[in-house]
C-alpha cells in the first residue's frame, strides 16, 4: 500500500515469479500490476490484479478500507492480469457496483 497523495492509495502488486510477460517477453525484474483506491464521497476501485496475488490485494483493500465498504469497482481492462481477482472481490463486497463499458460485461459472463 502506498498512499499517493491524500486519499488516492496504490494497492497494485508485484510479481516475481513471472518470467515471461504474455507468454512472450523476458521480465527479469517480474511484473507489477496497477489497481488503485480512490477515497472520496464514494469510494472506488480501479481494476483488479492477476490470480497469483489476489489474496494478498485483498488484504491490501481491507487494511486501507477497515470498516468502510467500496462503492465502485472500475473495470479498465478484461486481461486477466488485470482482472482475475472480480469474482474474489465481489465476495468480499457483495454490494459494490461494477462500473465498466458494454463489452467488459459481454466478457465477463465468459
């Protein structure tokens, strides 16, 4: 967790176990996934982050949030280093509304 500047929180996470990004490109330094949380009148979420770190992103969001519940989690991206983590969220915060354009939700029903 990184407190960017006032209410806006990096909760990204690195990876060093990857070797290779996309099945293709060398990542000797491994591979950081970007999410965030925005703490205003609402409280939003922008993306997820790959399986290999999600209960550990989790628990970023939980300790940042404590007793406060999300409003919004953002969708950006359907790669799934970017969103292998909804389902696991949505579980934790049943009530959060997913905010992401008409092909995100065509997506995420495969």
């Amino acid at each position: 967790m990184e407190n960017l500047k006032n209410d806006l929180y990096f909760i990204g996470c690195n990876d060093k176990t990857l070797d290779l990004f996309e099945s293709h490109f060398l990542i000797p330094n491994g591979m950081s996934y970007n999410s965030y949380i925005l703490i205003d009148e609402k409280i939003a979420i922008f993306d997820s982050v790959d399986e290999r770190v999600g209960e550990y992103w989790i628990k970023e969001i939980k300790n940042i949030l404590k007793d406060k519940k999300p409003d919004y989690l953002i969708v950006q991206h359907m790669e799934p280093d970017h969103s292998a983590n909804i389902m696991n969220f949505l579980k934790e915060y049943p009530d959060t509304i997913i905010v992401g354009n008409k092909k995100t939700f065509i997506m995420m029903k495969q």
